[in-house]
C-alpha cells in the first residue's frame, strides 16, 4: 500500500488582484478537516445513545511565514472588517486538490523580539468543497 507525503503539497489563495496567488513557499503547516455537528436523539428508556447527522463544514487551516506575498493577503484582513470571500486550492499530495469558496476566520500575525514574524488562519468553506485531480487555472 503506498503511503502519501507531503512533499509536493501547495496551497493557492485569491491575492489582492482576485487571482490565484500560491502560498507554497510560505506555509509549512495546513490540514483540511470536515467536522459534522451529531444531534442526540436518545429516547428517555434508551439503553444507548442515538444520534444524527446534523449540519457538516470544512475548514482548512494553515500557518506559515511572513512575507511580501502573505502579508499582501493576510494584512488587509488584520486592518479591515471584510465581507469578502475567496477561492483556494488546496494540494495535500499526488494529483488531488480540494478546490472551493472561504471565508478568512482567525487570522493572526505573530512574532517576538529578534524571531521571525509568522501567520495562521483558519478558511472555512462556503458551499461545495470540490475534489478534483486536475488544478484551477
């Protein structure tokens, strides 16, 4: 059974132009993860509980460095209320991207004295996630 890595994973996100901009060379972390709220209907006699599928999201998370390019996407974020969406790519591995609408939650910027300054962000999906094994143009 082949073991997937993480060796070719890429991330591209909607830059201040409304086009794709790739955050590869700035993220060292990112995972997708799909989270579905479970709504208990255990009846009062019921030995064990019950329950059913409620409603579903995902969201992608990612952290990385600061730079030109990050600071570009992520700064306007910081200083401004936006109501903005935007589209992201996400490659985990081989051919497999993850493609859809975000919405930017959490985004911080951080650093201390004499280290270098770093982001994270949590992009939660807004619809359909689409899986894919060709890119976005």
């Amino acid at each position: 059974m082949a073991i997937k890595g993480h060796r070719d994973m890429t991330i591209r996100l909607d830059g201040a132009a409304g086009t794709l901009v790739s955050l590869s060379n700035q993220v060292n972390q990112q995972s997708l993860a799909r989270a579905v709220a479970l709504l208990e209907t255990t009846g009062m006699s019921a030995e064990e509980a019950t329950f059913l599928p409620g409603l579903a999201g995902t969201t992608i998370s990612i952290n990385g460095y600061v730079d030109t390019t990050s600071e570009a996407i992520f700064g306007p974020l910081i200083s401004d209320n936006t109501s903005v969406s935007k589209t992201v790519e996400f490659k985990a591995y081989g051919g497999r991207f993850y493609n859809g609408e975000v919405w930017m939650e959490n985004v911080e910027i951080s650093g201390g004295k004499d280290t270098l300054e770093t982001f994270s962000a949590g992009l939660k999906f807004t619809g359909a996630v689409n899986r894919t094994s060709v890119t976005l143009a």
